[in-house]
C-alpha cells in the first residue's frame, strides 16, 4: 500500500453547496448548515422535496455557471450522485454527514455528531484522494448490493436496526427462494447462486457481513465482494448473529465484478438507496478519483490529514 498524502486546500472562490433539509430526521436544519455555509461564501440549493428534482443535473448547471467546488449535506445516496459530477468535473468535493448513518463520513473521520463542522474543510481543510465505486454507470461510495442485501435495503427499518431487520427478514427471503438466479464472476472467480451480494468501494472489515464497520482504506485500488450463500432460514439466524463465516466467499480484487441474472433488469441498493440496473451489472473501481476536501482537525485522523488507516 502507498501513502495517500495529503496537502492543504487553498480556498474555493465560488463553492457550491446542495443540502437536503429532510435527511436525518432535519440535521441539516438542526445545524444551521445552509445558513453557516452562505457566511463563509458558499451558494446553496436547498432541495425542494415537493417538486421532481435531479441532483445531478443541478450540480452540474453549478460547474457550467463557475462553481469550482462542489458539497453535499446529506445522506451517502446524495453524496455518490453529487461526487460522480465533481470526479468527472476535476472538483473538489465536501461531504457534510447530515445523513442518517453517513458512512462514507465516518471512513473519512469526519464528525458526525456535528456536521457543521465539516465546513471547516473550506477554511482549514486538507485534500485527499478516495476512490470510486461503479455499478454500470451509477456511482457508490459505499457499496451496491444484489439479492436478500437489497431486499434488507428495500425494507424501512433497516436504518435504525440492521442486526434486528436482517434476521427478520432473511430467513422469510430465502425460505421463498425470492428473486431471480445470480451468478457472480471476478477474475478467475466464479460464485454461482449466492442469495446475497455486495460490493464494496473498498473492502470492509470481515467480522461482521450484515452491520458492515469502518474500512481500513478509501484508496486501495480494491473492490471488496461479499457472497453468503444459505442453505436453510435457522442456519442464516444462527450465522447473523454469531458472525460465524460459514457460507461466505470474500474477495478483495482490482478486477471488475460482474454480476448476472436471468432478468433484464436487477434491484439493487445503491449506497442504501433503492434502484434497478440493468444486467449484467458490471462493478469496477476507479483509483483515487474523487478529490476530497476535509477539516484538517477531525476525530478520525490525526493532524496529519492523512486517511484511516494510513501511517503517519
């Protein structure tokens, strides 16, 4: 592995800010974020959740009128549509957690208790260079998941109690076979009929597959694949809440991942967004693709600026 050095911002002229009022039960509106970011010279488009809106387009009418920074105060559905424009635009990119789990935040060691603090990467910020996660042409800074991890995604609790809604549901899923045949491939890897896929912009640790931890790298060049294969509904309960590894195949590759099924089109979730992409759907990663603008003081890095799991 190779350093990932940082260096320090120099201050956008004009940064583009797009904040979702609703996500996290309204942390942005709690923290005053559209407000703080207009007092260090930010324009902000607040999202309008009444009216059909694509994010994506609108950040990229931001970079055609002169916005050379681009942020998001959101959930990491939002953050992977508003970084996919700011990757291919050269920008600089902020992520403020006002979602409601923010795990792209928390890999960067950003503060989630307090999202109004990330703004400080405007003022007092260091660069970073993360990687990107593809599924087809959809962006994830997270992961893309296939078969009962999508279905876990589909269902609303799932954000307040992962363990909990996986062993509820899982076991009902498998019983029922639901959900057309998927076959994996990866390189030389083959991984027929897994009833669970993920894929993952970098990989996470392997002690737990379902309540997913904190990723050691966001610039190793890897993505990580997870396929548990069950073949009964006590024996997914028992493997949930033991974190036994019995029935799974990991891999952490530089090869795309390809994922077939005997359907035009798949359900996935996308950074914990419901979609359908067409299949195959091919996985890749593309290596330190994404400029990242984060406070140079914050909880999981050192002031080195450096990310997790890189040495000083």
């Amino acid at each position: 592995m190779t350093e990932n050095a940082s260096r320090l911002t120099t201050g956008a002229r004009r940064p583009y800010l797009i904040v979702n009022p609703r996500s996290g039960g309204g942390k942005a509106s709690r923290f005053r974020i559209a407000e703080r970011a207009r007092v260090i010279g930010a324009q902000v488009f607040l999202i309008d959740h009444s009216l059909p809106q694509d994010l994506a387009t609108v950040a990229r009418r931001a970079v055609d009128d002169g916005a050379d920074l681009l942020g998001v105060a959101g959930g990491d559905g939002t953050q992977a549509l508003v970084a996919e424009v700011a990757a291919e635009s050269g920008l600089p990119f902020v992520v403020i957690p006002a979602g409601t789990r923010n795990h792209f935040a928390m890999d960067l060691g950003l503060d989630r208790e307090d999202p109004s603090a990330a703004l400080e990467a405007l003022t007092d910020g260091v660069e970073l260079r993360v990687d990107l996660g593809y599924a087809g042409e959809r962006v994830f800074v997270n992961n893309v998941s296939f078969g009962a991890y999508a279905a876990l995604v589909r269902d609303p609790a799932y954000r307040d109690d992962k363990l909990g809604t996986a062993v509820r549901i899982l076991p009902e899923f498998l019983a029922r076979h639901e959900g057309p045949e998927l076959v994996v491939r990866a390189g030389t890897l083959t991984v027929h009929g897994p009833d669970a896929v993920l894929v993952s912009n970098n990989p996470y640790p392997l002690d737990d597959p379902v309540v997913l931890g904190r990723r050691a790298h966001l610039d190793s060049g890897l993505l990580g694949v997870l396929a548990a294969r069950a073949e009964t509904p006590a024996e997914t309960v028992t493997r949930l809440r033991s974190g036994r590894p019995d029935g799974l195949t990991r891999l952490a590759t530089s090869d795309d991942v390809v994922v077939y099924a005997d359907v035009p089109a798949l359900p996935a979730g996308l950074d914990g967004e419901a979609v359908s992409l067409p299949t195959p759907v091919r996985c890749r990663i593309s290596p330190r693709a994404l400029r990242v603008w984060v406070p140079r003081h914050r909880p999981g890095a050192g002031t080195s600026g450096r990310l997790p799991g890189r040495g000083a």
